[in-house]
C-alpha cells in the first residue's frame, strides 16, 4: 500500500516570487502527497542549504539543478521503498547526498521529499498528516506566536529586530488565540495610518517597521494590544525574535537605527531592560549565534523567567540542541524542519528538546507557500507552540486556517499552562 512508486519534481514559487522545489510522491495503493520547501533570509550557518542554480535565471535563485536530483538520484533511490518507514527514507536521503549539510542534491530537494513522502503515507492511510504522524493521539492546537511588527532581514534593515510578536497567552483555545491576534492587527494597523507610519507590510505579513527605535515599535505593540480591548501581559504577551545573528558576530553588535555598537554584555543588558519594562514570555536569538557564552549569559539572567530560543544557533539539529541544554544556552528550540533536511531528523531536535523540559517552536520560513506541513507537525508531535510569521498574507493564512480544520477533529484547546517555561 505504501510502496513508493513514482517521485516526481515541480518548480513552483514561493512568497518572495523565488523558485523553489515540490516534490510529489505516489505510492502502490494510489496514495499521492506533496510538499513544497520553504527558504530562509535570516539563515543560520549550520543549516542544511538549499541547492540553487546561481546562474543568470531569476537572479541564481533557480532550482534546476535541485529538480534534476529529484526526478533523478532521489527517484531512483526511493522508488520501491516503504514510504511509511520515515525513518528508513531519509536516511537514504541523507547517504545519498553525502554532505553534512545536504548541498549536494540540495537541501531544498531533500526537505521536499521528504515531507511528501509523509505525506502520501498520510493519504494511503485515508488519514490527515497530523493523525498520521502522531497515531492520532494530540489532544491539543498549539499556541500561535504571530507577528504583528517586521524587521531586520525581512524589512530591508529599518529596524534591527527581526520579529515584533504576540502570544495570546490567556486564550481559551486556538480558535479565541486568531480572534485575539486578528483584532491586534488590525488595531496596530490603525494606530500606524494615524501615526502616518502604514508603509504596507514586511515579508512575513506584519506592518512595516517605521520607527526610529526598536523601543518605538515595543511601545507600539504594547499600545496595539490595549487599543484592541486587551490586556498587555495578561491576555496577550509579547515575543521578540532578536535574529541577533543578522547584525553581529564574535561578540559585537551594531545597531544600525541608532549607529551604536554594544558588546555581548551591552546587547544582554539592553534586551534585559526590555523584559524588565514590556510584558515579553519569550526571546528568539538574543545573541548570535557564535556567541555562546553570550547565550549562556543570559539564559542564566533570564531563562527562570522567560522563555530564550535558540534558532540560528541550535539550527534544528539534535546534537547541537543537546549541547545547548548541557551548556545552559537557550531553554527552548525553533524547529524548521528545511534546516535540518528531513522531517527524521527535525523530529529528532523537537524530541531531544522536549525530554529535556525545554520549550519546542514548530516554525515556517520567511520565504513560504501554500504548503501546510508545519501545522500538522505541530499537532501531530504534540507540540505546543507554532510560528508562522504574520496575520496576513495567503501564504501566512493558509497555515493558521488550516489549524482550525484540523482544531474541528483534535479540538481547539491549548496546552496547559504548565506545559510553558512561564506558565501561561
Ligand atoms: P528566516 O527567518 O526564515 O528568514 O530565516 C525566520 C526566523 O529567523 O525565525
Ligand atoms: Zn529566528
């Protein structure tokens, strides 16, 4: 029934209006299921890399080449193996690439297969991804983190932080967290056409970042939250993915809004003082992601307190997220299934996370599409928290309306408040 019979590979294109690789795969009962992979602006060093042309076609971003492996290495390899044995497909993806960072047949071609691979396992089975992968057994939506303010990479640099967020962390179930966070939006949409400051949105959907200090946009985010009838800290927390890798290395930061350089020290102290002035639960890559004593610096200031991802710096990656918890860096994980190059081994990070009481976030790309997949990771592995980017944008939506289809079988409800660092 699961037998992998054809594999087969698709250029389409994503929200940057960039190439990128779909894979679809049918297997022996009839079964098909595809999947597209998503790209990164804000990569971090370790991640598995995408295979692009770099030629004259669409600026290098083209993915012939990528294409090529699939239709051809990858088919050949896969073809007649159990798609249901997960484990068993990607680690013949993984051989056959040979690299340690997948850059031989691509880690766009291989993240796309196989998740489609799950996928047609998923529809063999006449089930949804997420009961697939999961048995059926997840109880609970995970916690949206959405974006509302973009920055930094996705916003040509206006302001250094990357993402400005919110969780409504005192919702009832999934379905209030998108009504809270829509009327959010909407609100920090009118405060900034009357500030004269709507400059259209970011890569990610939020509002472009038209401040003159990062502290501006905290201020204006808190404001939204009031403006929409809730309560900042209460009902509705803040988030902040700093991207800190995106604007300095060995221990140096440069501000670019303010023309300031500040030290790993100086960077700790400032986002520090934020937590002590903005109701913030959680903070993305505080420092980059070769500062680790940085990381670890403040995971020891702040990690009773708030909860501090490591993106950049854990890249997915099983072992890299083991040494974290021995170090005492970072206190939770952002799972992109693309950085690590196969759902086997993004599952591998989410679970080394999760046995060790660390926080795990199930994260799409700046650059996405249609493509689903993440949502149904997120239920399936019984995660709690899900990114996605904005509240606006198809490629955004199609994902949270997406966990209201699936919130209609596993039920809406959020995990408890003890299943987060700062209990919800
Ligand atoms: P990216 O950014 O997809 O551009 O890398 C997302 C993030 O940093 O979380
Ligand atoms: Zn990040």
């Amino acid at each position: 029934m699961t037998e992998i019979q054809s594999v087969h590979g698709r250029r389409v294109w994503d929200s940057r209006g960039r190439p990128t690789v779909e894979t679809e795969i049918q297997v022996a009962g009839g079964g098909v299921g595809r999947a597209i992979a998503p790209a990164g602006a804000s990569t971090g060093s370790g991640e598995a890399v995408d295979l692009r042309d770099g030629d004259q076609t669409f600026g290098g971003y083209d993915v012939r080449n990528a294409l090529a492996a699939v239709e051809g290495e990858i088919a050949k390899a896969l073809v007649g193996m159990d798609a249901a044995d997960q484990n068993a497909v990607d680690q013949a993806l993984i051989a056959l690439d040979g690299t340690p960072n997948k850059s031989r047949l691509g880690g766009n071609a291989i993240v796309a297969t196989s998740m489609a691979v799950a996928h047609a396992t998923a529809a063999a089975r006449g089930v949804p991804l997420w009961h697939s992968l999961g048995d059926g057994t997840a109880r609970t939506m995970p916690l949206p983190e959405i974006q509302i303010f973009g920055g930094g990479a996705h916003a040509g640099r206006r302001v250094d932080v990357q993402d400005f967020m919110v969780m409504a962390t005192g919702a009832e179930d999934y379905a209030e967290a998108l009504d809270w966070t829509a009327r959010v939006y909407l609100a920090a949409g009118k405060l900034m056409a009357d500030a004269d400051k709507l400059q259209g949105v970011a890569d990610e959907g939020g509002y472009w970042p038209a401040f003159d200090t990062n502290e501006a946009a905290l201020d204006m985010l808190v404001r939204s939250i009031e403006a929409a009838g809730l309560v900042p800290g209460e009902q509705v927390t803040i988030s902040l993915d700093i991207a800190a890798s995106e604007f300095g290395s060995a221990g140096r930061y440069r501000l670019g809004l303010e023309g300031r350089e500040l030290d790993s020290n100086g960077l700790s102290e400032m986002l520090l003082g934020w937590l002590e002035r903005y109701p913030i639960v959680s903070v993305e890559d505080p420092l980059g992601e070769d500062d680790v004593a940085g990381l670890i610096a403040f995971t020891a200031a702040a990690g009773e307190k708030v909860q501090i991802i490591g993106d950049d710096y854990l890249v997915t990656n099983a072992e890299r997220v083991r040494s974290g918890i021995e170090k005492g860096a970072c206190n939770a994980v952002l799972v992109k299934p693309n950085q690590a190059g196969t759902l086997s081994e993004a599952k591998a990070a989410f679970d080394a996370a999760m046995a060790a009481g660390w926080g795990a976030v199930v994260s799409a790309r700046s650059g996405e599409t249609e493509d689903v997949t993440i949502v149904h990771l997120a239920v399936g592995w019984c995660g709690t928290q899900l990114k996605v980017g904005s509240f606006a944008r198809s490629e955004r939506m199609a994902k949270w309306n997406e966990g209201l289809r699936v919130a209609e079988t596993v039920g809406s409800a959020l995990p408890p408040v003890s299943a987060f660092p700062w209990g919800r």
